[in-house]
C-alpha cells in the first residue's frame, strides 16, 4: 500500500515534470517572444533588444529551460504584464469560481448518474435503461456551450426563472452546473450501469441471491461496491476535464473563472499566465488522480490488504 | 420409505437462446431423503447443474419452469416469489463450484457468512461469535482470526470450506452442493469431500450433490442419480448403481474411470460425444452411442421404470437381474 | 408419451425475471426488418453531411464579408430583399443562417477529417511500436500519455491554437496533440496480444524483418479496432472544434463554422433564437449519428474507448 502510494508520488511528481517541459516547449514554439508581446507594437527596436536580454531570452535554449525550471521550483511563474501582478496570484485569484462550478456540476453528475446507472443496470432492458440509453447518446454529442445558451433561452429569457449570465448567488450557479452536469451524469450513468451490469453476472451475485437476499439488496449489498472502481476512475478523469472544459461554458454565462482569464491570456499572449493556469490545473489533475487510486484501495480490499494467506 | 425431503416430479426447464427455447431438462424426476446425500451425475449438458438452479430459484433470467418441486408440503414452483426467497438460504442452501467468484471480493469473510443472521437482526458480539463458531465447525483453523480476512487471503481448499460455513449459516435442511471440488487441488478435493460426509454425519442435513466426477460420488453419495441429455437415465443406491448399473450410459460411466471399476485398471473411453439438449436425438436419447442400442431404441423414448426394488432405470432392455451382454442383443 | 402431460405449474426464472414471454418465444419478423433497415438510417444522414461538405459552395451563394441591413435577424421562412427564402432566418447582419451551417458542415468535416487521419497516423505508429517492441519504447510511450492526460484535452487545444497565427493546420495540430492516445492504447492493446500468436511467432523464428512482420501480420488486425475508434474520435474532434471556434480561437475570421454562428447568435438570443440554435442542431444531429454508427462499429470489433 504504502509502496504504491510512493509510486504514484513519484509518477505524479515526472507528470508534472513532463508538464513544465511541454508547456515551455509551446510557447517557444509560438510566434512573437514575451519581450515584443510585453512592450505592444510601438516599441523600439533597442527596446526590445533590453528587455530580452533582460528577460533572458538570449540565452541558449538549454540555459533559459534550466532556468526556468528553477523558478518553476520556487513556485515563481512570473509576472502577468497586462494585470501587472504576479501570473500565481492572478491564476488563484480566479480558481475558487471555476473549483466551485467543477463541484457543484460533478456532484450533480455523481449523485443523478449513480442513481440513473442503478436503476437501469439492475434491471438491464428495462425501461429506465432504455431511455438512459438512448438519452445518454444524445447528451453527449450536443456541445456543451450550445446547450447552455439554450438552457439561457428557455429559463432565463422565457420563463425568467434564473440568471444568465454573472456569479455571486446560488441562482447563478444554478444554469452554469446543470449545463456541465448534464454530460457528465450521462457518462457516470452509462459506465455505473454497465459496470452494475457486469457485476450482477458474477457468481457472488448468485451467491448472495442464494442467501435469500431481494434483488434490491443484492444490488446494494454485493454488486454495487465491487461495480464502483471503474465510475471511480471515470470520476477522476472527468473532474480534470471538467476543470479544464469549464473554459467554454464559462464563456457563455460569463462566470468569472479560469477559463476567461485563460481565453483572455491566450489571445493578449500573457504567456506567465498561460504557464500557471496550466501547470495549476496539471496539477489539480495530478492531485485528482491520485486520489482516485486511493479510493480504488478503499473500495478494493486486493489492493489494500496485499495477497496471500 | 419416509416422505421425501424434496420430490422433484417432471420437472422441464427451457432456457431461452439465440435459436429459440431449448428444453434442458426434461421430465426429470427425483428425490432426495433427509439426512441423506443424493448424488446427481452426468456429462456436461446433461442438465444436472440446471436441475440444481430450478430446485434453489436461480436459473438465468428469461428461463421458464414447469412440473413440481415438492418441498416437504408445498411445490416449489407454485409458491409466491417472497415464499421461494425464505427458503432460498435458510432451508436450501447452495454450496457454488468456484469459491473465488463466488465470495465477494469487497467484504469479509466473517460478514459474508453471518449475513442470514444480520438480517434477522442479530447483535455484534453475537454475529463474531456466530462466524467464528460457522468457520471452527468447516474446520478452518484459527477462526476468529479468520473471519476479519477477505477471500483472496485465503486458499482455494479454505475458500470452499468458507462457501460451505456460508451455506450451513442459515441451518438448512438441504445443501445443493454444485461440483463443489471441481475448481480445487486434487488433495484438496478429498479434504473437502471429507468435511460434506462429516457434516451428513454430524449435523444431519441433506445433501444435493452435483458431480461429473464418479469417483466423488463413490466417496460420498448414498443415492445415485444419473443424467444424460437433460433426462434421467438410473437412479437408485449408490453403491448399487455403481456396482450394477442397470442403464448402458451408467455401465459406461463406471468403466470409463479406472478407480471405480475393480477388476482392471484401465478404462474405457465413453465413445463419440454427450448428446446436446437442443438437437437431442429421437427415442433414447443415448442410442446413437449405446452397444446395445436396437430399433426400438431410437424410436420409443423408453420411460424411467423400478426394475427391482430401489431400482430405477430409463432402459427398454434393463431387467430385473441386469443389462444384457452385447452379444445377446446384436445378432 | 409425451414429456408436457402434467403442466400443473409453470413459473418463470428467479425474481429478476418476471417480465419474460411466455414459452415458445415468438419474435415478430416485420419489426425486426423495419429496426434492420432503420441501422442504416445513421449512416444515410452521414452520408448527406458529407455531400454537403463536399459541394455546400455550389449549393448556396454565401460571402460572409457580404452584409445586409435590410436583411437583419430575419426569422426562419422570411423572404430577403433579394427575393430569395431564408429558410432559417438571418442572422445579425443579414447574412443567411442556411447558407452558414452548409459551409460550416465543410469546415466542420474538414477539420475532423484531417484530424482524425493524422491521429490515426500517430496512434497507430506509436501503438504497433510501444506494443509490439514493448520495453523501453512501450515506457517512453506510457509516460508521453501520462504527462499530456494531465491536461484536459480542450485546455491544451486553446492554448496551442490560441497561441500561433489562426489557420485550420493550427486546428488539426491543437487537436490531434492529445487525440491521437485512443489510437495508440486501442493499437498497443491489439499489438501485444498479437505479438504472442503463432503466426507472429513462426514469422519471427523465420527471420521476416520486423518492419515486414508489423505490415503484414500486425497491421491487418488493428484495422478494425481503428475504424471503430476513428468514428468516436470524429465525433470527439467535431464537438471540440465547435468549442474553438466558439471562442474564437484558432480559426480565420473569414472562415465559416457552427461555433462561430453560435457565439454571434449569442447576442442575439432574446429576439433571434434561431441565429444560434439551428447550427448547433445540425452540430448534434452530425454527432449523434456518428456516436450510433461507432457504438456499432465498436460492438462489432469490440474496441475500447
């Protein structure tokens, strides 16, 4: 357990690594350096030429990633020149609206595709897992963007029930979470229920029926646990993609999170700020998975316990 | 005889498949005594381990039922669903073939065993003490210990003796036993089959045994029935069905298996492959690989008659002093 | 005799199963042919997507530099100025919302198209080679994977393409830098449990070259697994160039495509609903359909995500 849990570390610790490397690698890649980008188009030839040596973007390659590596460790990601206040301080600033609509809309998801999932995987063909099935499909192939402004067409525009756009009450979360909720619950759904599916085959299911055990109690006692470690792990992944995928559906309802402040950076080229909003959000990643291997050995005793008599 | 513990009367069972409902057991008829283990042989897809799911309620979903299961005053069959669910465990217990998929990997071993007691709402210290009592009396050493362990701590041979401390945990009448020793060690088998005699012996409950292994059921059977094709053939004492078979398809069986045949150790291969429920041959079904088979045998099903006391076999040519030779049928 | 004669009681299966036909099981053709043809329905709608894509500009005459006020917000049926049909309506200057979601189908599919082709390319070179050398390059592979799933897909897509000059190469290249990973799992997979059959193995004792054994022996296998994944990942790839072009990220203002149609109808949601909710249902109907033929595809080849 606790070698596994060193392991992981370790893992986490190269991804993060790997991250670092690939993000610097990018925006060397792109056209136009922090240095003319910082100082705007009006900018002296001699100016440009101080601030980059300033800014060490003479130096070899090899010397500028060394470098930079090095204050990355120092959890120094830089200045933002266009909010003038450290990239980190910018990045967190606006973290908390984006963890709070991530959570708000996985809890949602959790909650309605757990039940969704049992309901249909305790009774494979029958009405619930029908109509799951041919609903979950299309939940997910409509963008998620243009199902929230349809969501802001009919309850905020029609029937005026609830805000579209802005952050501050709960009402206002309310458009926002649904709308990432909703492929969410129908991915936790699909995967619970043919998980569930699954486990209802296997011979401890026969084992607990011949015990006498209701169906219900079946499903709940025996099949359920040992049917969660794959919805585990698809709720860990889609946390991060959640994170991440947040971007758009900020957009449309205008949540300050920080997917605008990332879509703002990316087009101003604030490339101190694009590093620490990925590197954070490849680290909540990090974190998150992490954490989903530790459930696994919570709800698995295989892998807690170790093998062998 | 007593009344039977459980009279399986005609029983028909179709299970439904790609091509159409197939008819995997039928007219299959038997009991089992109390305090007794009845032994029920056959081939794979002779239907033994159907007969075993259409007696405790499990059969795959989609499967249709019909004749009668007497159990002691009521049929089985025709019993509300929540009727069948309080016998399932606490007066007919299952016993399955592969211990390790058959204990839940995610709880322990003490809770798996006491869970018919925590439903009736036994306290904690009572449902230790009941686990620790079910594994000491399946001879599991160190039961207290034990019971704190999930399944893939123990051993193959434990795991079963565990199945077992299960199935005895509701105090059952009669245990269905489904190839309890098939998925174990050799040496282990024994040792399983040791603990089934010794629990007829001590604690008097019946047993169902489901076997393709005739050697297990020389070990421990009292009666014999024996399948083919989803029908029964013979059935009667053990030790006499085995010493005498009365049916071809037993006489078969038992030279097949060197240990059981006496007077040479080698055995006769069965020839040709066991007939497949969904195309099972016309009249009796084992003609085509039977030596004495004639005419009438592949044309009138021959029905399962008492040939001599106790003596029950499903053969137009069985008398009441044996099966003829070979060369007295053909010509 | 017969084996029925004493049907005293009949009960069916164990609790689980009470909702089954009574015996025999009678299944009723006619239905079943209608639902036959009806799997092909998804791939008839794909089939017209294409069409579309293919010859959208000679189907409608549409220039988005060209505005309109007269024509503005017209609603869906309205006659324009010109005295043609908006069928959809107009949109915030007048430009036809018809016309847009035809052209945008073309870059819609074209992006997909090349996407899908260059992950397929990728994934499957990495795959055969991670799966079928295994060792270190199987490793390196595992670990490239590892550091590029700590980014959610669409983050790294923004930032890719937000970073360089608008284009659909810089489109293809933001979103194949993740997508091609199914490609390489679903190819490792088939690779490795190939590698160990006979006829690899023969062909290896024999001293075939391994380029010649993977080509020949290996590639084959792989080919149904890709299929099925390539459609999951065109769906995949169509939804998150829509969230690009949303943005407004990375493609050319002069292009047309179902994202940006939708964030300019954004603004004009409260009296011209259909400027943003036409385009993204043309987005879903594309999706939708190739979701099913790939959930066909991926029951018959039995891939994995």
């Amino acid at each position: 357990m606790m070698r596994m849990i060193g392991r992981r570390l370790a893992l986490g610790a190269f991804v993060m690594w790997g991250c670092v490397t690939l993000i610097f690698v990018i925006v060397r890649l792109a056209p136009g350096d922090q240095a003319s980008v910082a100082l705007g188009p009006d900018a002296t030839a001699d100016e440009i030429a101080a601030a980059r040596t300033r800014l060490g973007l003479d130096e070899p390659l090899v010397v500028q990633y060394v470098s930079y590596l090095g204050r990355v460790l120092r959890l120094d990601f830089g200045e933002s020149y266009r909010l003038g206040q450290p990239a980190m301080d910018a990045v967190l600033s606006r973290f908390p609206a984006t963890l709070q609509l991530t959570v708000a809309a996985m809890a949602m998801a959790i909650v309605a595709g757990l039940i969704l999932g049992c309901l249909a995987g305790g009774r494979p063909n029958g009405v619930v897992d029908r109509v799951l099935s041919s609903t979950a499909i299309s939940l997910q192939s409509f963008p998620t963007f243009w199902v929230g402004i349809m969501l802001i067409l009919v309850f905020a525009l029609h029937l005026r029930a609830l805000p579209s756009a802005g952050s501050g009450s709960l009402s206002h979360l309310v458009l926002p979470a649904v709308t990432l909720a909703l492929p969410q619950t129908a991915i936790v759904a699909r995967l619970t229920r043919s998980s569930l599916a699954e486990s209802m085959q296997d011979g401890y299911v026969q084992t607990a029926r011949s015990k006498g055990l209701t169906e219900r109690e079946v499903l709940v006692g025996h099949a359920l646990k040992n049917s969660l470690i794959p919805v585990v792990t698809i709720i860990g992944i889609q946390t991060g993609v959640l994170l991440g995928g947040s971007v758009v559906v900020e957009n449309v309802f205008a949540w300050p999170g920080l997917g605008s402040l990332i879509v703002d950076s990316v087009a101003a080229r604030d490339y101190a700020v694009v590093q620490a909003a990925a590197l954070l959000i490849a680290g909540v990643v990090v974190v998150l998975n992490l954490l989903a291997d530790l459930t696994y050995a919570r709800l698995d005793p295989r892998i807690r316990v170790g093998a062998g008599a | 005889m007593s009344e039977p513990l459980l009279d399986v009367r005609d029983l028909d069972v179709f299970l439904p498949t790609r091509s159409g409902p197939v008819h995997v057991l039928d007219g299959v008829s038997f009991s089992v005594d109390a305090a007794r283990t009845t032994g029920l042989i056959g081939e794979s897809g002779s239907g033994k381990t159907m007969a075993a799911m259409a007696i405790i309620g499990l059969l795959p979903a989609g499967a249709v039922t019909r004749g009668q299961l007497w159990w002691r005053s009521e049929d089985l069959l025709a019993v509300s669903s929540r009727r069948r669910r309080q016998v399932r465990g606490r007066e007919i217990a299952m016993i399955f073939q592969d211990p390790l998929a058959s204990l839940n990997p995610g709880q322990t071993v003490g809770r798996q065993v006491t869970e018919i007691p925590r439903r009736d709402g036994m306290g904690r210290a009572e449902l230790a003490r009941t686990a620790t009592h079910l594994l000491d009396r399946v001879g599991i050493p160190d039961p207290a210990q034990r019971t704190g362990n999930y399944p893939h701590q123990f051993s193959g041979g434990q795991r079963q003796r565990a199945m077992t401390a299960l199935a005895l945990a509701g105090q059952p009448q009669l245990i269905l036993a489904d190839e309890p020793t098939t998925a174990l060690d050799v040496t282990v088998q024994a040792r399983i089959l040791d603990l089934l005699r010794h629990l007829r012996d001590t604690e008097h409950t019946a047993m169902l045994l489901v076997s393709h292994d005739l050697r297990v059921m020389a070990h421990v059977a009292d009666d014999l029935v024996v399948m083919y094709a989803g029908r029964v053939c013979e059935r009667g004492p053990a030790q006499a069905v085995l010493r005498e078979p009365r049916h071809p398809y037993t006489k078969a069986l038992v030279a097949s298996v060197p240990a059981v045949r006496a007077r040479t150790a080698i055995a006769d291969p069965l020839p040709g492959s066991p007939a497949d429920p969904a195309h099972r041959p016309a009249g009796c079904a084992f003609h085509p690989r039977c030596p004495l088979a004639v005419l009438r045998c592949r044309v009138e099903r021959p029905t399962v008659r008492e040939v001599a006391p106790g003596r029950w076999t499903a053969c137009h040519l069985a008398e009441a002093d044996g099966l003829p030779d070979a060369a007295e049928v053909r010509p | 005799m017969t084996t029925t004669s004493h049907p005293v009681s009949t009960s069916v299966g164990h609790d689980a199963a009470t909702t089954t036909p009574p015996l025999p099981e009678m299944r009723r053709r006619s239905a079943r042919r209608v639902l036959g043809w009806l799997r092909f329905l998804p791939h008839a709608v794909i089939a017209g997507y294409l069409f579309l894509a293919v010859v959208g500009p000679l189907l409608v005459d549409y220039d988005p530099m060209v505005t309109s006020i007269t024509d503005r917000l017209l609603s869906p049926g309205s006659t324009t100025s010109d005295g043609s049909t908006a069928w959809l309506g107009t949109d915030g200057v007048g430009r036809d919302v018809l016309a847009q979601i035809v052209l945008g189908a073309r870059t819609s599919i074209t992006i997909a198209v090349l996407t899908v082709t260059v992950c397929a390319v990728i994934g499957i070179a990495v795959g055969l080679v991670a799966g079928y050398v295994g060792g270190w390059a199987d490793t390196v592979a595992a670990r490239l994977i590892d550091v590029l799933i700590a980014f959610p897909g669409i983050l790294l897509a923004i930032v890719i393409a937000g970073l360089f000059r608008p284009s659909i190469a810089i489109v293809v290249i933001a979103l194949s830098a993740v997508g091609w990973i199914g490609f390489a799992r679903v190819v490792r997979g088939t690779a490795l449990s190939l590698r160990e059959r006979d006829w690899v193995s023969a062909a290896r004792v024999m001293a075939v070259p391994r380029r010649s054994i993977l080509t020949r022996h290996v590639l084959p296998f792989v080919a149904g697994p890709v299929v099925a994944m390539a459609t999951l990942e065109f769906a995949l790839v169509v939804l998150a160039e829509a969230g690009l072009s949303f943005l407004g990220i990375g493609l050319p203002p002069t292009a047309v495509s179902w994202g940006q149609t939708v964030a300019a109808g954004k603004e004009y949601l409260e009296i011209a609903w259909w400027i943003s909710t036409f385009p993204g249902l043309a987005l879903a109907l594309l999706v939708v359909c190739v979701g099913l033929v790939g959930d066909q595809l991926t029951a018959r080849y039995g891939g994995k995500r």
